[in-house]
C-alpha cells in the first residue's frame, strides 16, 4: 500500500483479500500454497516465473493424478493471485497445459 493510505484503508483491503479465497476450504489452499512456496525455497527460486511453474507441476505430476495435480494448480493459481498479485492465467504455456489436461 501506498503512503497516502490511511490505516483504516489498508486494514479493510486485507480484509477483502483474505475474503476471496473460500472460507471452507481456505486451510487446503494455504497448504497446497505453503507447499510450492516450501518447493521454491529448496531450489532457490525468487521470482514466480512461468518456468517455475511448470517445473514445479511437472515434478508434481509424477506423483499425482492429473485430477488431483489440476486441483494443486487451481489453489496455487488462486494464493498467487490473492497473495502476491501474480495471475498465472497469464502464464500461456502453463495455462494451456492446464486447460488441455482439465
């Protein structure tokens, strides 16, 4: 947030934002979440690059199926979106490979 932001500003977009993911399964999204973040520490990853993404997935899919993986995906893409502003969905190749196995 911006300096110009009045507290009361900032506290009630974090309350939106922690509103969009859902309230039921929220603790399922934080873990697939957590573990890509836990992943990107291993490799030393700093920047959610598609690259990452798909090597990231790839890893996964040789220990889920494809049901399950496109699951992992759809959280991820969400806590992304919600936690660091960064839409996957824009991601061509990711996406595509995505969209093709759902």
């Amino acid at each position: 947030m911006n300096n110009c932001e009045s507290e009361e500003i900032v506290e009630a977009v974090i309350i939106a934002i922690s509103n969009l993911l859902p309230t039921k399964s929220r603790s399922l999204y934080d873990i697939a979440y957590n573990r890509f973040k836990k992943w990107c520490a291993e490799k030393n990853v700093q920047v959610y690059s598609e690259n990452v993404l798909l090597a990231y997935f790839s890893e996964n899919a040789k220990n889920y199926k494809s049901s399950t993986l496109w699951a992992q995906y759809s959280m991820v893409k969400s806590c992304l979106i919600v936690y660091n502003n960064i839409d996957i969905s824009k991601f061509p190749q990711t996406d595509r490979i995505f969209e093709k196995n759902r």
